[in-house]
C-alpha cells in the first residue's frame, strides 16, 4: 500500500494523469478483514465516533438502505486532463501561512478535485479510498433539492408563492402551512426545530437522524419513524419570511413538494434530469427513512468525478455540450449578485462572513460563485469568474476542528481560485 | 397504466423489441406514494408477508444495507433481438394442461426472459417492474458463490481436497474444521443446522436471517449477529461426503474462504471477473450482514438482462465475443452428465426427480444443462443442447403454492427447450 510508505504529510504531485495520494491520518483497520474484528467493526449506533467517520462517509450504503441514483446504460464520458496545478500555501484569517499538506491533513481530507476551464488540474485521494466509489455529500445533498425545485419552478409546476401545503396538505397545520416554497428554499420559515448539531439534547441530534433512519431509535424513544412525520409535527415559530435560520427539515420540506408535484422519488428525477444526460462514472445514492423515503437534506452520496462534471454543467449556465440539462435562467439567479446581496445571511452562518443563502445553495460574498456545503467537510465550490470547479470530500469530526476546517478549505478555494 | 387496462390473465405478446406486459397479481398500492400509507408500509420486519412479497423482491436495497457490484464505466452491450415467440402450454406431471397466461399468474410471476442462440426471444415484466431496476435472486446468489470457487480452484488458488479450516482456521471448531471446500461446494459436508424454511422455529429463520441482517434480532435474541459467528457456532452431524443436505449456510462458508484466499469481497470480485467484462445493463448488488459481508448464501440482486447475458456466457463455454471470462474447464464440468451422475441427490431434493448438485448449481435428469434458483420463484436455466438461456424472476410465497410454482417453472423451462 502506497499509503504505507508516505511519511504522514507528504504529498506527491505527479505531473500525469493518474490520481494523486493525499495525506491520511484515519485508522486503516476500521472494517477491514473478513470479518472486520469486533473492536473495529463501525454500526449504526457508532458510525459517527470520531475512529469511525471516515470508513462511514466512504461507505453509507453498507450501513444504511438506499436507492440508486441511476447513470444509464451509456458509456462513462472522460473528463479531460490539464495542466496540473501545485497546490498554494495560503493565509488564516490571522496571518498565518497554511501549507498544502497542512492543509489536507487538518481537514481530514478524502478526496480534491479541481477543475480549470473544463480540465482537471488537480486530482487526489487518500489511499484506500477508490475514487469510483460514491462518498457521503452530506448536506449538499440540499443543494440537489433546490435545483431539482428551480427547475420545476421555471418548467411552471411549482409556483414559489404558494404555500407549502397547497402542494403538501399533510402539511396544513405544521409550520409550512402558511411558509411558502420559496421563503422555505431560502431557509426562511420559521419552525419551532433546533438545529444545533453540537448538542446531543437537540431536535436534528433527537429526532431528524432517528426519523431519517440514520440512527436505530434509542430506549424509550417516541418520537416520528419516518422524515414525513417529523415534518407534521413541526409548529410554525414565528413570522415566516424573516430571518435566515438554517435548518435540515427545509429541504426535506420541498423534497415532498417535489415527490408530490412529479410522482416521483427525487432519485428517480436526479437520475433522469442530471446523472443519466452527463455520462457519470458511477450511479449515486441516497439513503432511505425507514418508508422508503429518500434522504433530501443530507443522504445523498456520488464520486468526486460526478460532482465535479456536475459543477461544470452549472458553470456552463446549464449547458453540458450541446444538450441544455438545467435552464440557465435558473443557474443565472443563482450567480447573480443580486441574489447574494438581497438574500444575505447573518456573519456566522458560514465560516466566514458576507454569504447569501438562496435555493439551498451559500452564496459566497464575491459573488459570480456558488457553494454546495455539507457536514464534516464536504464542498463543491463553481467559480464563473476563474472559471474553476473545487469539489473536496472530507471526513472531519464535527466539533473545533470541524470550525476550522469549514475556515481553511473555503480560504483555500479562495486561493486556487486566486490563480486564474 | 396498461396493468389498469388489461384483464387479469391476459398476455400481450408483441412481435416487436418492447418487452411485454405481463399478469400481475401483487397489491398495486404497497409502497407507493410519497410517503406510502402505513398500512401499506413494508418494513424488516414485515418484507415476506405475502402482501408484501413483490414489493420487497423487487426493492432490496430499500429495506436492507447493501453493497455494489459494479458494471464499470463502458457503456452497456444491447443483447440481440430475435424472433420473438409465443409461450407454449404444457402438461403438468398429472396431464392437465397448464396455459401460459395461468403459468406466469399461478408462479406470481414478476419477469420472464427466454434466449435462443443468443438472441432474445421473449421478454415479459409486470407492468409495475422497471426492467432496470435488479430484483432479489435469493439462492441464485450460491451458484455465483459456486462459480468463483470454481475458478480460484482452477487457478490453483484454492484446493478443494483441503479442509474450509486451512484456509479459515476461526472455522476450526465448528462442522468445517474437517469438511473439504468440494464437500462444502457439494453440500455434502455434515453440519447441525436445520433448513426447514417452512418451519418458524427452524435454525434457518431463527438465526440465518437475524444474522444476515435481513430480520431485526427479536426480543430476547442471544443467537449470533453476523453470517461468521453463526457459523462459527454451528458443530459437525455425522460423517462428511455422505448424503447432500441443502443447506445455507455452507455457500457461506465458502465466502469466507473466497474471501480469505483473494483479500476482497465477492461483491468486488464479481464486478472484476463477470459484471465488468459482460457489459451489464446496470450495476447488481448484495445485501450485507451487521459487520459489513456479502450475504452470498441469498443476498445479490440483478436485472433479468444480465442474468440472461451471465447465463449466455455459460452456455457458450465461458466466452463472451472473444475473451474468456470463465475457463471453459469450470464450465465443462457443470454441464457433464457424469457430474450429475456422480453428484446425484435424493428425489425430492427439487421439485422433479434426478437432479444433481455440484458447486452450488442444480444439474437436472437430461444432461447439458444447469439450473441456479432461488427461493420465492427466482430461475436460471441454460441448455446447450437446445441452446436457450432463460431467466426467471417471481414472488410465490413459501408454502404449497411455492412447492407448485417450482413444478411448474421446471417443467415450462422444458418445454419452452423442446421447440428447438
């Protein structure tokens, strides 16, 4: 094993095509062995301790049940190679210089993916990651969620001024029933829901991860069983259209809007409206609640290849050669300026200040870039301006490092993105 | 719906490449609608009532943890079309005659492939199947189990005279410390562990299925929670090489030696040696048990496509176009009249008389062809003689209904062979 006789730290920058080995620090012997040993065996109850994250995020599917996400009988289509980049030191908020492999070690890096002008420069995973195998996006899987909404916004079969509960009536008397889709796109309908992640008395901690399925209910535990039920039973808080106030519930929101609307599982639709028309490497996935139901606020999982040809797409105003997969009107309210400034967000509601929200995308505060966000480092950044696609997939603990990881990898994007 | 507009029994048999509609008796509403009603909820712990059954057989991965067996980045090969024909009816072993419409209803089932000299010749699914989405093939998964052992032995890698023991020592204690891999392979290896799947109280629903993951441990349980410990646990009866006992456990077992001998999962390398090579329609799966491992006593699911195309391959001794996917060694050896001879097993043992078994295929009476199935209804049958290949996918409950169904299937399969 390569990984094996890399001093932690090092990292190696070939001049080829052939993907590059990033540092890794995660135990290698986590669910390794037929059988894995007991005391290194990862389950539902301990899939997220800090030992086991990592083997986690890199294979959902075996813990959890899920749906495919399908790529169609086509060949996969080569992403082009470029001219590979070296990777920049950069500076902390405070000055001080971060070197790459620093970098790529204090997050816990997966897998980085960077694209230039429609070319990869940049291409590396830790050892025993196998880059056709679909890796944990966490909450950009919200990201998913917004876009499949914004096109069925513009196609004119969900009208953003309309309650949720116009299309959901389920929802009637939760706090969606007066919400409209798009102040719940934007985060800004208030529910009575605590999304602290940090605190284990929380209701995302409580209820969300039991009800998606994540977690095997506790002792005792009479809360929802299933993603839908949580919703119903959530109380409005508030008047809606204020504040932004992120909250995993939203997205699951419009996934129903979305499922209701079509008659279709979201997975079905990713796969026909995106993953089939790009020539993916590899069918992605999401997880399921416990009534079949898809996972629209973090389940979702797929290779950094796929989201990198994703990310170019929406850079391309939708294009993908010559086929239109996403309207342009709706990647052009994302990139716009405007969006980002009449839909900011309160300092702190990223790791660094200035972002709009919009659509369940982070609208950076330079704007001409969005960002797809998602717990314990996963990102997919798309830079109009320097015209580059970042996509990195980390496996880092939620908690002071999970902080500053957040801070360095969005500096770093900053960087490359500084170059071009 | 064209299920909506058909008459229950009625069978549209096109001339054309569109595959055909065929009868469907399942409960329509099950899990549909987003999200489905309770009542129409299928959960763990209720995936084989009989309501419940087509739902379950045809979304695995829905309800249960799984892992991918990938068909790789090309693009998928299209099987050839031929003449398509219309089914036969047949006598049943008392001389009624049995229609095709009454077959495919009285055998529930879900899908029914038939190839001729390599071209399909009849293609048929419930109008509710999506022809790409893999159903369960339950014990079908041994012969693949079968297979690979069938070609590591022929690599020299595993020697079938030596104890499961030598190459899994943790097995040492239990009835394979002495048993050899061929009297494994052969089901002829002596092990307490009762089969009986109509019985609730049997070893094989008591723990098999909490084992394998695919049932929630019941109050009280204290049995194993994985494949291997149950294994482990399970002590000799009697001598080795003697009578053939069908027997779960036993393709389990030779998993682990599989797994043992190349360090990988079956999953991955049925992707490597047979999904890859064969241009498959989609990627296939397999169900895992509490610490991760391929359930391959019953846990994959495929497409009827690449069931077909896997069945075709060995017909054709093993090749597919010009390469060799499977020595014809291996191969010659499952069609041999006198490995059915040798390896005869006690009328009974399927549903009609003067099977033999080896390597976990079925070897019927007239030689030249072999037969993988799989409970509730799952079939590969493939006759050189006659040079068919045909896939069959259905959801029979357990009970006399079932032991019907097998009947009938077997001796449709002989029919349809006997037109050519």
């Amino acid at each position: 094993m390569l990984r094996k006789l890399l001093p932690l730290g090092l990292l190696l920058l070939a001049a080829n095509a052939s993907p590059q080995v990033l540092p890794a620090s995660a135990d290698p012997a986590v669910m390794t062995g037929f059988p894995p040993p007991p005391a290194k065996r990862v389950t539902r109850k301990t899939q997220v301790d800090a030992a086991n994250l990592h083997w986690t995020l890199t294979h959902m599917r075996i813990l959890l049940p899920s749906i495919a996400i399908r790529r169609g009988p086509q060949a996969t289509e080569e992403l082009p190679i470029g001219r590979s980049i070296d990777l920049p030191a950069f500076e902390d908020i405070d000055g001080t210089l971060v070197r790459p492999e620093e970098w790529l070690l204090r997050t816990h890096s997966d897998a980085l993916l960077i694209m230039h002008d429609g070319k990869i420069i940049f291409e590396g995973y830790v050892a025993d990651m196998d880059p056709a195998e679909p890796h944990t996006m966490q909450s950009m899987t919200k990201s998913f969620t917004g876009l499949l909404a914004g096109m069925l916004i513009d196609e004119g079969r969900i009208d953003p001024q309309k309650p949720i509960s116009f299309y959901v009536p389920e929802l009637a008397g939760s706090a969606w029933g007066k919400a409209t889709v798009q102040q719940t796109l934007d985060m800004r309908a208030a529910v009575r829901y605590d999304e602290d992640i940090k605190n284990s008395n929380s209701d995302v901690r409580r209820y969300y991860g039991v009800a998606a399925g994540l977690f095997p209910p506790p002792e005792g535990y009479d809360g929802p069983l299933s993603i839908y039920e949580l919703l119903e039973r959530l109380p409005q808080d508030g008047a809606h259209g204020k504040g932004f106030i992120y909250k995993s519930v939203h997205p699951e929101a419009i996934a129903w809007v979305i499922s209701r609307v079509t008659g279709q599982s979201p997975a079905k639709l990713i796969s026909e409206r995106i993953w089939q028309p790009l020539g993916m490497t590899a069918d992605a996935y999401v997880t399921v609640d416990p009534a079949g139901i898809a996972m629209m606020g973090g389940g979702m999982s797929a290779t950094a290849r796929d989201l990198a040809r994703f990310g170019e797409m929406l850079r391309q105003r939708g294009r993908h050669g010559p086929r239109q997969i996403v309207p342009a009107r709706v990647t052009d309210r994302l990139f716009s300026a405007s969006a980002r400034t009449a839909l900011a967000v309160p300092d702190g509601s990223w790791a660094l200040p200035g972002y709009g929200y919009h659509d369940f995308w982070w609208l950076p505060p330079e704007g001409d870039i969005i960002e797809a966000h998602g717990g314990f480092g996963q990102h997919l950044h798309i830079n109009r301006r320097a015209r580059t696609v970042i996509v990195k997939f980390s496996s880092a603990p939620i908690g002071p490092e999970y902080d500053l990881a957040k801070r360095l990898d969005t500096l770093a994007f900053r960087k490359i993105d500084a170059a071009f």
